[in-house]
C-alpha cells in the first residue's frame, strides 16, 4: 500500500518544452488585458477595503466613513501587496496587475508539479489549464487564489528539493515560505501541509518503510510548515465573531465540485468537469492512462479534506467550494497515457491546447462584455460629488444563474474613485481589517443591503427594491443609486429624489435633496451630529 512501482518518464515532444509551459502560462493574460477592472465577483468589494486602507487620515473614508486596524490574520495576500503596488500604479492598476498574475502563476504550479512528479509532461498537461480561471477565481477570492497560486509552485518547489536530496535546505526554507502562504491565506497554507504530507508519506515508503513509519515521518518531514499553528492560535483568540457551520451539506459539495470551472456556458463548464473527473476515473483503473501514485495521494488527501470541511468557516462561506477545483486538477494532472505512439500522444496534446484556446476565447469575449457594461454604469459617478454618501441597490436574478452578471460590489468603486461612502462593504470582527463608522447608515450600510433579487429566490425579511427605496434613512446620504435596475422599479412621485443621470435600462442615479447628516469627531473623541 502507498508504495509506488517505478515509472517511465513520458516521451518526449513539443509539448514537454519548457516554451510550452512559458506560452501556456502567458496566454492567460489574454482575457484580462481590456478590462480596466478585471470582472470578478467580490474583487470590487476587496478594491473599496483597499482604498480606505491606503487613504491619507484626513481622506473622508478615514476621517468620517470607516475604520481600518491592522491585525495579524492569515487572509493578508493582496492586501499587503497592494501597498506598494499603489503607490507606483494607484490603486485600480495595481490591482489589475495583482489579479492578472493570479492565473499564470497558478497554471505554472501546476505545470511544475506535472513535470516534476512525471519526468516531463504528459500529453495530457493542458487539460488542467481552464483551472487557472476556476470558479474561486470568478468569484473574486482573490487572498485565496492569489495564496494557492503560491501553494502550487511552493509544492513544485517542495517535490524538486526532495527529489534532488536538499531536505536539510528544504526544512529552512519551507519555514518563511509556509508562514508567507499563511499569511496571504490560511486555507492555502493548508492545502500546502496536505499536499506536502502526500508527498512525504510516498518519498518514505518508496525507502522501504511500512505504512505506519511513512505516516510518521511524513507527518515529522512537514514540521517545518507548521510554525503558523502559533500565529492561528493567536488570531482565534482575538475577536473573531464569525461562525464555523454548515457542515456535511452534501448537496452544496455536490453542486460545488461540479460548477469547478463554472463560468460562462454551463453545458460547456459542466461537461469539461464531467469528462475530466472520467479520465481520473480511468487513470485510476489503469483503462488507456496510469495516475502517479504521488499526485494520486494528495487528490485522496485533499477529497478527504473537502468532504471534513464544512461550507462557512469563521463567517466565510463557500469554504469548502474553493477546495474543490484544486481537487480535481490535482487528479488531472496526476495522469499520463499509458500509448506511447508519437502522433497518439500529439494528438491529445493538441485536443487539450484546443480546449483550453476556446476557452480563452470564450473568457476574453465575455470579459470584454463585462468591462463595457461596468464602464456604462460607472458614469453615473461623474454626477457625484468628492466624499459624498451614496446608497447603492443593485437588481440582480437568482443565484442559481450560472454566470453572474458581477455587479453585486460595482458601487464600491465610488469608494476608490469618489472616496465616497458606499453601503455593502464587508464587515467582521477578527476577519475582516475595515469597520463603519457611519453611524447615521446603521442597517443601511453593510453587504448585502446593496443586493436586491427576484421574490421567488430572496428570503422572506429581504425589502424589495421599492422598499428598500421607501424606507432607507435619506437624510443620511447624498444620492440613490439604482444599478442593473429597470426603469419600471425606479421611484416615483418622490419629491426628494431628484434624477440627475438616466442609465436607461442599466440604472439611474437621483440626488437627495434636502440636508444629509455625517459624523464628526469632537475634540475630546466624543461623536457629534450636524447637517450638511
């Protein structure tokens, strides 16, 4: 058990070439070159905190709207990085570079891991590469896909110093690299330590150990990734409110492992995944490809994990869904066919190429048509005024729409480009660095308030969008901005909205007439309250 037979390296041809794995990682930055802001779920959101983080203390967003303090916490990546980044790019820009090294460097990881654990490539490589834009990556987790890109060439890194006798080496270095992996994403950290002890149970069986002496010593080689337990111990002890439940939702694991490279056509997505999860099955029989056994163990050690993982951990949901596309390319990359013919393995090698090109395709059209209805909306800003208050409804369809529109955090860019408050900014003690301090917008302030759907898919205390209009606190904010909004839900006959910007079918922006409360700090600390 665990023990690997020996293997022959796959053979050799275009496809093996370090070119191969340059170009296949580069082309990923085709779909992300238009977009100024890169269409990505929560990732507007993120640019809002990054924006009050890195704001001068006499910027209305420190000075009136929010709090930001620094705590030591293992979900750090792109805000650390961001800060230098600013400086020289501004924010926008600096985070559109950040997010566009996000897929190379992740199908880079993969692609070393392949080559170091097979020899050299398998023909079969290229079909790991739509996981460069999985679903996380859609969603705009962007700490943890920016952490696991790291993840990925780290373990390349781990299996190579292993396969070439620098343990010695490789315990020093692994110990700065697990604590920076933690402190961009502690999930990422953990999948490092899973995929590390896989690794290390084969390496020490291969040496003739049993099954319990591997188990041991694997667990004893990883030590040098485990100094990050300390700094985790002392994050859980502060105030961290947020909740760890929901576990062993089946039908959301299900859902979650099938919508991996859930992006924009669901017949497409779903049958990639379906076909892949085949050739793993195959590959694990022996039925026209062979799994090694070293990738084998980590895709068994990481569905273990994702099975134990429950769906919200410390108040952040959809934790076990972005273990998931990680676990089935571990498995796609632990294959290699098991013909050797020279125009059979091209063949395969071109059929994977292919896919992923149209899939590339398909991203660069489609992100194209997101960064033009992004810019159509965001003209409703050049009506708002520098440090204003605006409250933010969006109309959005169903979760269960397989590509989303991306717009739930669209107002946050009134945050970065107008310092303006906006309500649906993310807020929790212990996992999240910004705070409110807005009192006037209390329960009109945070996400989702911002998020309006349809009634058969909202809960039964969610306002629609004309109650939410009727009843948010008016004097506590300078406009009323409608996105993705048909005029059919726009106000009417309310004489303190005034409309200054007509979206058509995308919206409108009405400026609130009338006075608008905003807090200020008096001398001795205290909160006062006058119009403006």
């Amino acid at each position: 058990m665990f023990r690997s037979a020996p293997h022959a390296t796959p053979p050799k041809g275009w496809w093996t070439s370090p070119w191969y794995i340059a170009a296949l990682s580069l082309a990923c930055l085709i779909p992300m070159i238009r977009p100024q802001i890169i269409p990505l779920t929560d990732l507007l959101g993120h640019m809002a905190r990054y924006a009050v983080e890195t704001a001068p203390p006499e910027s209305p967003l420190l000075s009136r709207f929010y709090g930001f303090n620094w705590a030591l916490m293992g979900n750090l990546g792109v805000d650390l990085l961001i800060i230098p980044m600013s400086k020289i790019f501004g924010i926008e820009l600096g985070v559109k570079l950040i997010v566009m090294s996000v897929p190379p460097l992740t199908l880079l990881g993969f692609l070393l891991v392949a080559r170091e654990v097979h020899g050299r490539l398998p023909a079969t490589a290229a079909l790991v590469a739509p996981f460069a834009f999985s679903w996380p990556f859609q969603w705009g987790f962007i700490n943890y896909v920016f952490a696991m890109a790291l993840t990925l060439n780290a373990f390349a890194l781990w299996l190579w110093m292993a396969r070439t006798g620098r343990l010695r080496l490789r315990a020093i270095l692994f110990v700065p690299i697990g604590a920076v992996i933690w402190l961009a994403h502690g999930f990422a950290w953990g999948v490092l330590g899973l995929l590390a002890f896989a690794a290390e149970i084969i390496r020490v069986r291969d040496t003739g150990k049993s099954v319990l002496q591997s188990l041991w010593w694997g667990a004893l080689h990883c030590l040098p990734l485990a100094p990050p337990l300390l700094l985790m111990v002392a994050w859980r002890s502060g105030a961290v409110t947020g909740e760890t439940t929901d576990w062993f939702n089946w039908v959301a694991k299900y859902v979650y492992l099938v919508s991996s490279l859930r992006n924009h056509w669901m017949a497409l997505d779903m049958y990639n995944v379906a076909v892949l999860l085949v050739l793993i099955a195959f590959a694990t029989i022996g039925l026209g490809f062979r799994m090694r056994r070293v990738l084998g163990v980590a895709m068994i050690v990481l569905a273990i994990a994702y099975v134990l993982m429950p769906r919200i951990v410390i108040g952040s949901a959809y934790a076990d869904m972005r273990l998931a596309p990680y676990l089935i390319a571990i498995g796609v990359i632990a294959i290699v066919p098991r013909y050797t013919d020279r125009r059979a393995l091209a063949a395969t090698a071109l059929i994977a190429l292919a896919l992923f090109g149209y899939r590339l395709y398909l991203s660069t059209v489609r992100f194209d048509a997101f960064a033009t209805r992004y810019e159509d909306q965001l003209k409703a800003l050049d009506h708002v005024k520098q440090g204003s208050r605006i409250f933010v409804l969006i109309d959005l369809p169903c979760l269960s729409q397989w590509e989303a529109p991306r717009l739930e955090h669209l107002g946050a860019i009134a945050v970065v480009r107008k310092e303006a408050f906006v309500n649906g900014l993310w807020t929790m003690p212990g996992a999240q660095l910004l705070s409110i301090r807005y009192a006037p917008a209390k329960g009109y302030s945070e996400d989702p308030t911002q998020v309006m759907r349809p009634k058969r898919c909202r809960s039964r205390t969610t306002r629609s969008i004309e109650s939410s209009i009727a009843l948010f606190p008016h004097a506590a904010f300078d406009y009323l901005w409608l996105i993705n909004t048909a005029p059919e839900h726009w106000p009417k006959d309310d004489p303190s909205l005034k409309q200054i910007w007509n979206g058509g079918e995308r919206g409108a922006l009405y400026e609130i007439e009338g006075s608008a409360i905003m807090a200020m700090e008096t001398p001795n600390g205290t909160r006062a309250f006058a119009t403006q």
